[in-house]
C-alpha cells in the first residue's frame, strides 16, 4: 500500500478497533493491490473470491441473481470500504454474490488464509471482520426492510441519504434494480418535486 492508502487504511480500521502500527503494517505486507476495470468482477459464481478487500480508489456494486436470472443489487461499496462475499470468508464456502467495479477500481487483497494468521496473531482483526461483516448485514437487513415499509419515492430518498458519498457515480439502471423499481419508475420520481 502507498502511504496514502495506508493512512486511509488505519483511520478506517481504528474507527473499529484500538490496533497498533505494527498489525496494521503487517496487513499492508500482505495486501496484494489489484487494478479492476470497469465491469471487472472481484467475485462472480463462476469464479467466487476468497479475499478481503479494501478499496483505495473506485466503486463496486454487490449484486445476486434471482430465481429468473434477472440481477437484483444489495449494495455499494466506494473508497476506503471493504468488499467481500463476507459469508464465505466467514464460513469458508461459496456464495451466491457478484461483486462487479463500477468503474476502474484499486483493490487491496488479503486471502481468507493470511486474514486467519492475522487474527490468530491478533484477535482484534477477527473482531474487525465481524464489525465490517455486521456493517454489511445491517446495510442489507435495511434494504430488506425498506421495501416493506417505504414507497419508492421515500427508498429513493434513503439511497441519497445512505450513499450521498457515491450516488452521483452510480447509473441509474444500478439504482432501480437497488431499489427495485423500473428504469421509467426511476425517472419518475426524480423528475417530480422531492
């Protein structure tokens, strides 16, 4: 990691846990950057990641297909997040989850193996796991919720709010099927007075 990415780095990871210095660096040795195009995929089924990443620059978008094939978006991730099939690094197993850039995107990688020494060195970073894997259940079970209780106008709101960082990079056609709402529905919502 760059000093830059370093730094984002270890203020992202202290917001979670009290870790010195030396653990963070050790992370930094082991993390492999990767550069992903646009439309590039970190984790598909046919060929499933078994990394945690942290993005220093980029967007990604978390999606799965239904039972009729048609892609249903769970999430965003840009700048200085964690991406991952957060289950299977868990659990060690394959999940059902496409983890595709959005744009062009650097990802720093550490294989579920080296993530295990890192916190059988120092438990505070299966602790960070947990956190961020929470942060990501959260994200979702929010999702899940809002489509029982919100209007699409009052979701679309809530997309702005949620990602207010990062909205205005996301196309649109990624925003309905988030919000699973049409295209034309979209437009509608955003042309009327919010």
């Amino acid at each position: 990691m760059d000093s830059d990415t370093l730094r984002n780095f270890a203020e992202v990871i202290r917001k979670m846990a009290d870790i010195s210095n030396e653990k963070i660096e050790a992370f930094a040795k082991l993390a492999k950057k990767k550069i992903y195009k646009r439309n590039d995929y970190f984790s598909s089924i046919e060929r499933p990641s078994t990394h945690f990443g942290f993005i220093s620059k980029g967007l990604v978008r978390v999606y799965i297909l239904d039972r009729d094939g048609n892609e249903a978006t769970l999430n965003f991730k840009g700048e200085n997040s964690f991406t991952s099939a957060f289950g299977g690094i868990i659990l060690n197993n394959l999940q059902p989850v496409y983890i595709q850039a959005l744009e062009d995107s650097e990802i720093h990688l550490v294989s579920r193996n080296d993530f295990i020494k890192l916190w059988e060195d120092d438990a505070k970073w299966k602790d960070i796991l947990q956190i961020v894997t929470e942060y990501d259940s959260i994200e979702l079970r929010e999702r899940e919720f809002s489509f029982l209780l919100y209007d699409a106008k009052t979701r679309y709101l809530k997309f702005l709010d949620n990602y207010s960082t990062i909205a205005d990079r996301i196309k649109l056609k990624y925003v309905s099927s988030y919000l699973g709402i049409s295209q034309e529905t979209l437009s509608r919502i955003r042309s009327a007075p919010l």
